[in-house]
C-alpha cells in the first residue's frame, strides 16, 4: 500500500472515531425566513409545518401608539390547524407581547412605546397552517410620545407638565410608570381630574422634600376626580399601572389628566362684641376646607400697636375671646383661616378679611 493511501485511510478512521464520541447536537427552531422590514398596510404569507417552524418580521414605531395584526390561517393537513402563538420583542429580545392564535381569521392589538421591535409567527406540536397577515399602526397621540429607550419613569426623566393643562398619556406593554414634575407658585388645593379606560391605575404626588406625601390608589375607568392641598413648591406626579399590569392588557391603553386650582378658603370676621369690661368677643365664619384660623386685633389698622393674636385649631371652631383690652379704645379685627399640609404640618394661610373696628367699653 503506498504512502499516500495509508494517509487518506488514516484520515478516513479518525473522521469515524470523532463521529463516534461526539454528542448529537440539538436541533433549534428554525427561523424560514430572512427577517423582512414590515410595510404598514401590505400582505404577509408563509407556511408554518412544525413546532420547529418560526417567522421573523421587523416593524418600526415612529411615536408610541398601538400595534394592531390581523391574521387568517389556511388548514395544511396537520392534526390541529392554527398558529400556537405570535410574539412582539424589542430589539433586545425582550419578550413584550404573547398572544395564541387559533384556527381561521383573528385580530390582535398590542399598546407599544416607539421604537423598533421584532414580530416572531411560531408553530406548536401537531399543529401547521398557512398564513398571511396584515400589519396596520395607529399613533396614540400622548402629549409627549415615549420609546423604549427613553421614558419618563425616573424622576430624572420626568415630562414638565403645565400646571392647569390637560395632559394625555399611554400606559404601553412595555412600561408600567409616568412620572411628570410640576411647579406650585403658592399654596393652593389641585383639583386632577383623570379619564381613562384603564383597567386600574394608581396616583402618587409627593414633593422634593418628601414632606408632602400623597396616594390615591385604585383609580378605575371613567372620570375620576380627587383634591390634594399644595403648598408652594415642585412636585412629582407619579402615575402607575395597578397590578398585574404584566400579564393583564386591560392594564395598557390611554389616559387623559387635567388639574384646576382652588385658593386657601378666605373667611370673615361675622361679629364683633363687648362682653364686659376689657373683654371682647370675636366670631367669623367656618369654612369646609380650612384646618384652622388665626385671629388679630390691634389699636391700628396696620396691626402693630397692642397686638393679640389667638389660633383656633380646629375648622369648626368659629369664635373666640380676647381679654385685658384697653377701656374706651378702639380696635380693630381681621382673621384668616389656614390649611396644615405634609409631615410636618406646615400651616399655610389665606388672605386675611376685612377688618371690623370695635370701641371697648368703659
């Protein structure tokens, strides 16, 4: 035997021996075609035969908005006919969306940030089809549209909202948490009215000092209207899904929130009234939103000479008595009621009223 013949059997022998000891290697899905840029509006086809069988389509979000697939299967002889799901990922192969699809036509809607992302048509066991589908894309419209790349849910990030404006906003699959900071330029109650069709959603404001600290939970669909007093300063609006908003799409959709404003309720002094000698009896009128009130009298009516002050902590308190006052001198009276806010219950008041004058008896 020749020298190059023994070569090639030796070769030949150790190509057997590598076959022998090397391990069956796992069969993956297979994708069957080159992932395709979808074009809105246009017709999609393929056949699907195994639980190996999987399609890979591209789309593109310009602005976050909804995803919508409608889909119709054709029977190729397989024991059950139909797709076993359709999947949306981001780019990053993070699963968003997961829906199953059975036999003959069906529609699906998936609420997505914009950005790019990944559509994968996939076969189960027993079943294979035909298929075509058509994609269509609809803009939600937010005031602010988000991607998933960059969104507004670290304060950090935070949108700037214009207090008194009305604001829209989309809860996509892929998010769970708006956040938007606004600026209080005096102490004030902020009315939010808030629409949706959200399954639930919850709604937390709080301020840069984290003194100021509210939580409205449970807010279900419809109108829904609550009040927060707000001293002066920066606040975050935190909107969340309710839970599970992860696997719940009735969690995902649209939103709208508008704030209005209402003043420190202003009071007035109602009575004024000598009850004896150097004694003086005040009386004004309660007001539903106030904490408390403050009232002043003074020998003048920039209130500086013999001032007294006296504070009634309670909103249904509406009268007071002053005592020591001088004999045969006039003062004057003027109150204003206040509202406590946060941790530290801060007092923050209204406008003071009209002053009365009052001569004490002699």
């Amino acid at each position: 035997m020749s020298r190059k013949m023994k070569q090639i059997m030796l070769a030949v022998i150790l190509m057997v021996m590598m076959c022998a000891v090397s391990p069956a290697r796992k069969v993956s899905a297979e994708v069957l075609n080159s992932p395709q840029q979808i074009v809105w509006g246009q017709s999609y086809s393929g056949e699907l035969e195994d639980a190996q069988n999987t399609y890979e389509y591209t789309f593109t979000m310009k602005k976050s908005g909804t995803f919508s697939l409608a889909i119709a299967t054709e029977e190729i002889g397989k024991t059950h006919t139909g797709l076993n799901y359709i999947k949306v990922s981001d780019m990053y192969d993070n699963e968003i969306y997961t829906a199953s699809v059975s036999e003959g036509n069906g529609s699906y809607k998936a609420e997505l940030l914009a950005g790019d992302y990944k559509l994968s048509l996939c076969a189960g066991f027993y079943t294979g089809c035909k298929f075509t589908f058509t994609a269509s894309y609809k803009a939600s419209g937010e005031t602010r549209s988000e991607s998933w790349l960059s969104q507004n849910d670290e304060k950090t990030m935070a949108f700037t909202y214009k207090a008194g404006t009305t604001y829209k906003g989309q809860f996509a699959f892929n998010e769970t948490t708006d956040i938007y900071k606004m600026k209080m330029t005096k102490n004030r109650y902020m009315n939010i009215q808030i629409n949706s069709k959200i399954k639930e959603m919850n709604v937390v404001i709080e301020n840069t000092n984290g003194d100021i600290h509210y939580i409205q939970t449970g807010v279900t669909p419809g109108t829904r209207k609550y009040t927060f007093f707000l001293p002066k300063g920066t606040y975050y609006i935190t909107m969340t899904k309710g839970w599970p908003y992860s696997v719940d799409p009735n969690y995902a959709g649209m939103y709208t929130f508008k704030t209005t404003f209402t003043d420190v309720p202003k009071t007035t002094v109602s009575k004024v009234k000598n009850l004896s000698s150097g004694k003086l009896k005040v009386t004004w009128k309660c007001k539903s939103k106030a904490t408390g009130y403050q009232i002043q009298i003074a020998s003048d009516k920039k209130f500086k000479k013999n001032k007294k002050v006296y504070d009634a902590p309670f909103k249904n308190y509406n009268n007071c008595t002053f005592w020591d006052l001088k004999k045969g001198k006039t003062y004057y009276v003027r109150v204003r009621s206040y509202v406590k806010a946060g941790s530290r219950e801060k007092k923050c008041y209204s406008a003071w009223s009209k002053y009365k004058t009052v001569k004490i008896k002699k």
